[in-house]
C-alpha cells in the first residue's frame, strides 16, 4: 500500500463514494418514511380515541408513548451522522489535506457505519417492542391493525450498510498496514472539525487510538460503555 502521504485520490475513488453516497442518500430517505409512518401512528391513536378515553388510556400508556417519541427523534441523529460520512466523502475529492487519509477515512467510515447500523436498529427494535406494548393496551384500535409492517426498510437500509462497509473495506485495503497515529496536532484537529456529534467522536477517539491493531468486537464493547458513561443531558448526535 501506498505511503499515507503521497496516496492520490484516483477516478475510481472517486466513483465509488459517489455511489457509496448515493446509497446512503437512499437510506436517509426511506428511513425517514418508516419513521414518518410510525409517528403518524401515534397521532392516530390518539385522534381515534374520545375525550373520556384519550384520559383513561393516556394515563396507562403515557410512558410507551413517551418512549416511542424519544426513539422516534434518533432519525434526526441517523440522517447526521449519515450526512457528516457524506460529507467526508466528498471534502476528499476537494480537500488537498485529507487527500493524504483517504484509507484513513475508509477503515474509519466502516466503524462508523457499523455503529450508525447498530443504533438505529436499536431504535427499531425498541419502537416495535413499545408498539405492541401499546396494542396489547388498546387491541381494538385501527391505528394499529397494520403493526406487523412497522419498518418495512428495515431490510433495505441493512443491505445498504453492508454493501457500503464492504466496499470501503475494499478500497482500503489492509487495515493491519494503516499506520500507527499518522495525524499531527493540527491534522488532529482537522479531522475533528469533520464529526461533531459525542457517539461519533466516540468512534474517531477509539479509532485513533486503538489502528491498526483494534477490531470490531472491541470497538463494540468500548463504544456502548462510552455511551452509557456519557451525560443524558449530552448532545449525543
């Protein structure tokens, strides 16, 4: 593999992270109808009740609904975190300095998109778990007849993290010969400027220090205890 400092970002570089972005374009868009539909659930809910049971049933099931709203806002923290690895992609077809990183930044956007993955699909499970908690509540409703087809793209953005952390982990070629902490002060800083959000930088911090010796599973272990450490009242995304 080429010196970190003289790789050159090539045609087919560049093609394939326009591809990987349109990709990841598709999934912020169809994530965004699953959760839309989910969310318009909730409003009909609430809508197909009366005054006197909107009380009684509220009063029940005021701490699922809860909850479902809360994950129902991670679409908001998905659609960055997709858009920041987007926007790296392309600071690299334009940016003299992270020219130099391009495996770098691929060997990192494989963690990220791994741990984008997992999150969301933790969102997922939660609102479907908290949905039919809710029907078992009020089984008569018609908000709910359709339950089963909760999250119908779930499939499909899965399919779209696992193609991208294949290619990527193709273009970067053999993560073992990444060199141990390439960046300086100032590159450093640079490269933080890229992600703003505490779970990304969670991610970059391990990753950083932890190439090219670190694997997934540790990354796994370090990235949910850093979660939970972190303050509730911190902008995680």
């Amino acid at each position: 593999m080429e010196d970190m400092n003289t790789t050159t970002l090539n045609v087919s570089h560049k093609e394939m992270m326009e591809n990987i972005n349109m990709d990841l374009q598709e999934a912020i868009e169809i994530t965004a109808l699953d959760f839309k539909e989910v969310n318009d659930t909730i409003k009909d809910y609430y809508n197909s009740l009366d005054s006197q049971a909107r009380h009684v049933r509220h009063t029940v099931i005021e701490d699922y609904l809860q909850s479902m709203v809360i994950n129902l806002q991670h679409h908001d923290i998905f659609r960055q975190r997709v858009e920041h690895v987007v926007l790296v992609h392309q600071k690299l077809t334009t940016d003299e300095w992270l020219v130099n990183f391009v495996e770098f930044v691929f060997h990192l956007h494989i963690f990220q998109a791994m741990t984008i993955e997992l999150d969301l699909l933790k969102v997922i499970s939660s609102v479907a778990d908290t949905l039919n908690q809710v029907h078992k509540v009020s089984p008569e409703s018609r908000s709910f007849r359709h339950l089963e087809n909760c999250f119908p793209q779930t499939t499909r953005i899965k399919e779209i993290i696992k193609k991208t952390v294949s290619v990527l982990h193709a273009a970067g070629g053999n993560i073992k010969q990444l060199p141990v902490s390439p960046l300086t002060v100032n590159q450093l800083t640079q490269i933080y400027s890229l992600y703003t959000m505490a779970s990304e930088r969670v991610v970059l911090d391990w990753f950083i220090h932890s190439i090219p010796s670190g694997s997934w599973e540790e990354l796994l272990l370090h990235y949910q205890e850093e979660l939970n450490n972190l303050d509730t009242d911190t902008e995680l995304f």
